[in-house]
C-alpha cells in the first residue's frame, strides 16, 4: 500500500512539472505575443498622427511603411520587456 502512494505521488508530482514546463514555455509565450501585438496596434492607432506630423514637417508623405515600422518597433519593445526577445 506504501509503494502504491509512493508512486501515486511521483505521478502527480511528474504531472504537474509537466504542466508546468508546458504553461511556461508554450501557453505564456504566446500569451505574451498576443497581448504585445494588441499593444503595439494601439499604440499605432494612438500615435500613427504624431507620425504623420513629423512627417510632414520633414516634407514626407507618410507611407504604409512608416506604419509597419512603427508597429514592429512597439511589438518588439513589448517582446523584450517581457524578456521574449534579446536584441
């Protein structure tokens, strides 16, 4: 009976770091990539005016580029402040 619950628990105990590496290196992850992509389209909404001042003030027109940088550049600072990306 002792060996039973022995290993009763070293299943359970096996099961829950599974569950464990799974939530951390795949539910997290992409977690994190979703709500840093909702951010930085946010933020582009927010601040895609200011983008086309300065623009403007440079004599540019602003382009879907302009915007496709500036989306990547919130993202990426979202990756690396939740420390999914280094560089």
């Amino acid at each position: 009976m002792k060996k039973i619950k022995n290993n009763l628990f070293l299943l359970l105990l096996f099961i829950v770091i599974l569950a464990g590496l799974f939530y951390w290196y795949e539910v997290r992850p992409s977690t994190i990539r979703s709500s840093c992509y909702k951010t930085a389209s946010d933020k582009l909404d927010d601040n895609f005016s200011k983008i086309e001042l300065f623009n403007r003030q440079q004599d540019k027109s602003t382009t879907f580029r302009d915007g496709v940088y500036a989306h990547n550049f919130y993202y990426n600072n979202c990756l690396r402040k939740h420390g999914l990306k280094t560089k």
